[in-house]
C-alpha cells in the first residue's frame, strides 16, 4: 500500500521535473514555429499538421506522467481497502 503511493509520488516528482527538458526539445524540433528558423539560415522539415502534432507532445508527457501517478495511487489505497474496486 504505502509502497504504491510513494512510487506514485515518485513518478509524479520525476516526470513533472522532466517537462521543461521535453518542452525545451520539442520547441527546438520544432524550429521555434517558424518554417524558416533565422539564425541557422536554414528551414525546418516540420510544418503543418506535423507541427501541431508535435506542439502537443508536451501536453501528452504531462498527461501520461498524471495517469501513471494517479494508477499507482489507486492501486495503494485499493489495496489499504479506502478505494472500492
């Protein structure tokens, strides 16, 4: 039980201290939104829906770093019996 829930915090602690590093990255796969990125002088392979798919991969760690936590959580207070299976 409480291994459970101090795994779930864990994970949380983890990943939530991992989003700027992913967000970092994927603005720069990104080219800063810009098709054409100024300072290199060269132009960027993503564009488009592609772009906007990629934009939204940070949203999807943070969602999937929530999920995890929340699981793990609830398999410790079902297994304490103060959550109905």
């Amino acid at each position: 039980m409480l291994g459970n829930l101090i795994s779930g915090f864990i994970a949380i602690l983890v990943g939530v201290t991992l989003i700027p590093t992913v967000a970092d990255n994927v603005e720069e796969a990104n080219c800063g939104g810009n098709i054409i990125n100024a300072t290199l002088g060269e132009t960027c392979n993503v564009s488009g829906a592609a772009s906007t798919i990629l934009s939204l991969t940070t949203l999807f760690f943070a969602l999937g770093i929530a999920a995890a936590g929340i699981a793990m959580a609830t398999q410790g207070l079902q297994a304490a019996g103060l959550l109905g299976a």
